[in-house]
C-alpha cells in the first residue's frame, strides 16, 4: 500500500503501525495468532457476530463467553472481571453496532494480568470516545472495509497497533498478495457461511483452507484511497444527520435506545431494543411502509461456547431477541436519505393508544 495512505491512517487513527490485511476477520485472527493464544482462552462477548468466534478458533485459541452490558450491548467489564485468570490469552472488546466498547476500564482489569485487550473497530471506527478515535483504545485496533462497513470494498481491512512486535508478525504471518475477486469472494464466504451457524464444521474449514490468512487485496488500493477521503470529507456531516437519526428513532413507541450520549460518533446500522414483541411489529410494519431497511443481528454464540463451566451469559439472551438494526450507509447523501425516510416514518406514526379499535 502507497506510504502517502498509510501515512493517512496513522495520522487518523493516531497509531504508529499501520498494517493492511486480508479484512477485519484476517486482522484479528493475524493479531491473535501474534499474541500466541493457542490452546489459551480468548474472551468475546457473547452476543457478536460469529467472525470473532471463527477468528479465535482460527488463532487456536479457545472462545470464552462473557456477557454484555444492556447499556450498549459491549462485553461487560463487570462479567470480565469475574471470569478473568491467568489462563486467558486475550480479551477481544467490540465496539458492537459502533458502541464504543469500555475499553479503560478492559485495560484497567485486564493490565494485572498481562492479559492484552483487542479492540474490535470493525463497525465503529469514524467515531471518538472522550477524543480518542475508535480503533486506537486497545492495545491493538482492527477495522474492516468488508461488507456493509463504515467503507465498503467487500474486502480489505487494517490492524492499528502501537507494538512494533505486533506490527511485524501480523505483516509476516500474511500469505502473499491475493488477486482483488479472490479476496473479496473469501471475505462474502465466511460472512454468509458465519451466519448460517455451523459451528459443528465451519471452524474446522476456516483452519483447514488458511481461509483467514489473504492479504488486503492490491488491486482494491485505489478504491480505498478514493472512498476513504470521501468518508471523511463527509464524516462530520453525516455524524450531524445520525444524530437527527436518534431522535427521531427515539420517538416510536417502545424503543428504548442505548444508553450513548458521545456527540462525536458514527452508528453503524443504527441499533436499539424493543424488548415487547407487539411493538416490534408495529415498528417493522411501519419501517417497510417508509422503505427503511431493517434487520435483526445476531444469536448468542451458543455454539462456540468451547469451555465447560463457562460463566453465564443471561444479558446476552435478553437481549438477542429484542435489538433492531436499521441499515443505513456511511455516505451523506444515502444518510440523508435514510434520516428523510425516517421522518416520513415519524409524521405517520400512530401510537398504540391512538388505534381505532374494532
């Protein structure tokens, strides 16, 4: 990659070490496979996507589930606390759905046990906590330009680190350069076969094919210089419409949104609970009518849960049945158009105790 883009992350991220991979998946299996965490538990939060699940297993390390905070839907530092020991290799904290994951406080808990603490900035970075840009709070950052992320090159990512040692064996442990529809099809094929939940033979596979070891994708340069600087040409903008966003998304009966003030901060498929059943129908039903797409991500990780007297993981399940996504592009002119559909929505909006009853 050119040293002039580079030179770009680092001064974005404000990180010394700047190391493209294959995407977010490669970076943090790359990152976790430099930690030397096989045979070692690795903690992740319970309810997250399953690319972190697959990218510990591909690390040989051994997923431990902890909780999640019903906050902001992050890993709980509470529940880190009270299964942390000796024997974990690391703590991977996900910034989920571009909540910034508690990382001072992971650090704090993690630092006397010489345990390092990965910040998963997949779906976050373009935000900042109390300054700080997302991707920097860790001990090692990992971003993704993949599917749907905050850039979209369906292939791509970078590992942000401070460690000169961590910078060097990411970069080594990379197989050569790949061509640009290879990655791409790659990254897609672990996305889609993660969510189907074969958690029996998928792990076995990634492994087995070194599905998570490509390197970013020489061709797709180009691509991300160019979209990279629109995204922050347009960052504040677009941080200005989301924030319209929350308000009026606040306003729908029954949603009960996330406990986030932070002015300086990029959602990412803009996420909240709505724990009763019946209010989640009339809000899906609403959202279809304005054309405003929506999904419901993820299921607890049940199928990972490797270790035996694993610690519980309750919040975790409260709230997988109740959090709604609406996808939304890091782009100004696609949020405009997602926050004036939203609106649309909102004028239109009947109350549940303002249906005419028959």
């Amino acid at each position: 990659m050119k040293s002039s883009l580079l030179s770009e992350f680092r001064s974005f991220f404000g990180c010394e070490h700047v190391v493209p991979v294959g995407g977010g998946t490669v970076g943090l299996q790359l990152t976790l496979r430099s930690l030397g965490v096989r045979g070692r538990p690795v903690m992740i939060p319970a309810l997250t996507c399953s690319s972190v699940a697959l990218a510990v297993i591909a690390a040989g390390g051994v997923p431990r589930l902890v909780d999640v905070s019903a906050a902001d839907c992050t890993i709980d530092p509470d529940a880190v606390v009270a299964a942390l020991d000796r024997d974990v290799a690391a703590i991977v904290a996900v910034d989920s759905f571009g909540y910034p994951a508690r990382l001072s406080a992971l650090r704090e808990a993690a630092a006397p046990f010489g345990c390092p603490v990965i910040e998963d900035a997949c779906q976050s970075y373009g935000s900042r906590a109390a300054g700080v840009p997302l991707g920097a709070l860790g001990d090692v950052g990992v971003v993704s330009f993949g599917y749907a992320k905050n850039v979209w090159l369906d292939a791509g990512g970078l590992v942000l680190t401070n460690d000169a040692d961590v910078a060097r064996d990411v970069q080594a442990l990379q197989r050569p350069r790949d061509y640009a529809w290879l990655s791409g099809l790659r990254s897609h094929l672990l996305l889609r076969l993660g969510l189907t939940g074969h958690e029996s033979w998928l792990p076995f596979l990634v492994r087995r094919l070194g599905l998570l070891r490509f390197s970013f994708p020489v061709a797709q340069e180009e691509r991300l210089e160019a979209a990279w600087r629109v995204f922050v040409s347009e960052l504040e903008e677009t941080k200005g419409t989301l924030a319209r966003v929350a308000k009026l998304v606040a306003g729908f009966a029954g949603v009960q949104p996330f406990d986030y003030s932070e002015p300086d901060w990029l959602p990412w498929r803009y996420s909240f609970t709505i724990p009763d059943p019946d209010a989640r129908v009339r809000f899906t039903a609403a959202m279809a009518a304005a054309g405003v797409p929506l999904t419901h991500l993820y299921p607890v990780l049940d199928g990972y849960a490797a270790e035996v007297g694993a610690p519980e993981y309750d919040q975790a399940r409260r709230l997988a049945a109740s959090i709604v996504n609406l996808k939304h592009s890091a782009r100004a002119a696609d949020t405009r158009e997602f926050a004036a559909r939203l609106e649309r929505a909102s004028r239109e909006w009947v109350a549940p105790d303002e249906v005419p009853r028959s």
